[in-house]
C-alpha cells in the first residue's frame, strides 16, 4: 500500500493506492494521525485505488474519524468502490462517516462537513 499527501487548497488529501489490511493498516493509520496533527482544517482520504480493506484497515478510519472530533478538523473519504464501499456498508459505518463520490464532491462539501459528528 502506498499513501501520497498532497494539498488542494487547506484540505490535506491523503491518496491511497493497493490494500488496507493488517500489514499496511499501520502505516495509514500513522500518516493519518501526523496529518491530523499538523493543523489541517480538513483531512480528505483518497479511497478510488484501494482494492481491499479489512477490519485493521475499517479501525484506522475510525480512529481518524475519532482524532477528527478532538482535533476539530473535517474529515471524509471519497472514490470508494468494491470491497471498500461494501465493507463500510455492512458495518454501518457509511452513515457515521463522511463519504464523497469523487475528488470535485469531495472538495466542494468538505467545508460544510461537521467536523465531530458520527460515532
């Protein structure tokens, strides 16, 4: 898995590329975590080239999700499909999470997301 930070105006995007599971789960989760940090109004994480996610993987989003609401800083996902889009289904948890269907959604809505809802 990789994760390349990238600008688009103050919202940080984080574009993730291979599988999110127990192995590569840690290292999202640490560049997450160090985004977060850094003061970002919004932290946008780039799900359109992940091809699998697994509970490890549904555990970093969640605690971003959490770090968001102590950071005050928005936080969503977008480009969700396949095995990622279905497993945040089964759980529930695309209702708790803030989900854009592309980039352009994605950073048009961002700034009217609340930045502690959900969980």
């Amino acid at each position: 898995m990789k994760v390349q930070i990238r600008k688009a105006n103050d919202v940080t995007i984080l574009d993730c590329s291979g599988d999110v599971d127990l192995y590569s789960s840690p290292h999202l989760r640490e560049t997450l975590m160090k985004e977060m940090h850094a003061g970002s109004p919004a932290v946008l994480v780039n799900m359109a080239e992940v091809g699998y996610i697994d509970s490890s993987g549904i555990a970093t989003l969640v605690e971003g999700l959490q770090l968001s609401r102590q950071t005050k800083t928005r936080f969503g996902l977008f480009g969700l499909k396949g095995n990622a889009r279905s497993v945040l289904e089964l759980a529930r948890l695309h209702k708790v999470f803030a989900i854009f269907n592309d980039e352009p959604e994605a950073l048009e809505k961002i700034s009217s997301t609340e930045p502690f809802g959900g969980l």
